[in-house]
C-alpha cells in the first residue's frame, strides 16, 4: 500500500519533468516509479510511512502560503545582512524541546526551521532539535512554539 | 520588445541580484553555519524569480509545470542537504563562530 502510493507520486513527478505521453516514455517512466516507490516503502519509510490523512493533506497545503512568506522574508533578511558593511550578526545554538510523535513532523519541522527568517536546524537528538541563529532574536520565535504548534495542527491531528 | 520580454527580464535580474547576495554571504560570512544560512535562503528566493520570469516566455503549461517542480525540488533539497551539511559539521566538532564580547 505505502509502495504503491509513493509510486502515484514518483509517476505523476516523471510525467511532469518527461511531458511527454510516448509509450516508451510513459513504460520507463512506469517501471522506474514502480522500483523507486517499492525501495522506499521497504527501507526509508519501513517504521513510519509520511502517509497523511485527506484533513491532513488539507491542512498541509493551507500551510504552504505561510512558508512561502517565511522563505521571502527569510531571504530579504539574509541579504539585507550581507550587504550591510557592518554585517550586525551574533550568532548563538540553542536546545529546543518537542512533543512530535510522528518522523514526518520531525523532517517536516527540522525543514520549516531551515526555511525561516535567522535559523538552521543543526542537529536532531530524540526530540530535541539544535537550531542555529544568526542571532538570538531569531531563534526567540522558534522557542515561541508556534511554528510546531502549526506542524503538529498538520500531521498529528 | 513586448511588455512581457520587460517583465521576464526585470524578474531574472532580481533573481541573478538576489544569487549575488547569497553567493556574497558565502565570501563574508565567518563559518560553515552561517554561510548555510546564505545559501539556504538567498539562492531559494533568487531561483524563484528566475522561473517566475522563464514561466512568461514559457510556450506550454507542461512547460511552466516544469519550472515550478524545478523550483520546489531545489528548495526541500536545499531545505534538506542544509542541515546535513550542519550536522556533519557539528559531529566533527566544528565551533560555531561566536562574535568576541
């Protein structure tokens, strides 16, 4: 079941990046989604397939709007800092504690963090995630909790 | 030239503009940690404006479908190799750069 729904989408992503309908074509495209999507089922996802409910899948796509803000503002920032002749960073890693249960969270939470204003997730022991900041009000929102209060809303709901 | 030849080409060079950032952060910033913060950031906002403006002149929809997966396959892969880098660093025991008080 979890092989033939990562095949779906590894097909769907050949038919995208081939676009072409050729027999040959959609054959290759078919056999090799097939063998990716039954390697992933058995090895990366053997414990906890990222399998989402269809709420879920709902809720990760209203999630999407706030990350493409995150990533604008994340880069305009990031830029703003490097051209400033005085370059105002104070860099500084800081524990953060989690309540996720699921592997999806973790990924999906470890990525966002990457993608937001100031931070990188640097380390991930157990639930607990080392994020790196350019300085210490960036990683202020992070220990805020409302970025995983809105993943656990996503995947663990 | 058309109105959309402006545009596209007004977007690409935001694109190349922010790439310039990233790639400036990459020469100015003092460790490993924080010049991943440039390359994770910049260059994700940097690529976007560049497909935004090949999407204009883009001759099909499969085409601009193209460019969006492009786009989105750079940014979790980004997303993703970012922290691997971090991770390795750190389990190496590289120090973060802290700014001397």
């Amino acid at each position: 079941m979890k092989a033939a729904q990562a095949s779906v989408v590894l097909f769907a992503f050949w038919l995208v990046l081939s676009g072409s309908l050729n027999l040959i074509d959609l054959a290759f495209g078919l056999i090799l989604s097939v063998l990716f999507g039954v390697w992933a089922a058995k090895t990366l996802w053997a414990e906890d397939a990222p399998v989402l409910t269809a709420r879920q899948a709902g809720q990760f796509v209203l999630y999407i709007p706030h990350l493409l803000k995150n990533m604008v503002v994340s880069a305009l920032q990031v830029a703003e800092v490097v051209l400033d002749p005085r370059m105002p960073i104070d860099p500084i890693i800081v524990g953060h504690r989690t309540p996720f249960k699921r592997e999806v969270t973790r990924v999906a939470y470890a990525n966002s963090i990457t993608l937001t204003p100031g931070t990188l997730t640097v380390d991930v022991e157990n639930n607990t995630f080392y994020i790196h900041g350019l300085a210490e009000s960036f990683t202020d929102e992070i220990a805020s909790g409302e970025l995983e209060q809105r993943l656990m809303r996503v995947f663990e709901e | 030239m058309s109105a959309i030849d402006v545009v596209s080409i007004g977007l690409i060079a935001i694109g190349a503009l922010f790439f310039i950032a990233g790639s400036v952060g990459v020469l100015r910033f003092p460790d490993v940690y924080t010049r991943l913060h440039a390359l994770t950031k910049a260059d994700n906002l940097g690529l976007g404006f560049v497909v935004l403006g090949l999407a204009l002149r883009a001759d099909s929809a499969v085409v601009i479908a193209k460019l969006a997966v492009t786009w989105a396959l750079v940014v979790v892969a980004g997303a993703t190799a970012g922290p691997l880098v971090a991770e390795a660093a750190r389990t190496s025991g590289v120090h973060p750069w802290r700014r001397s008080k």
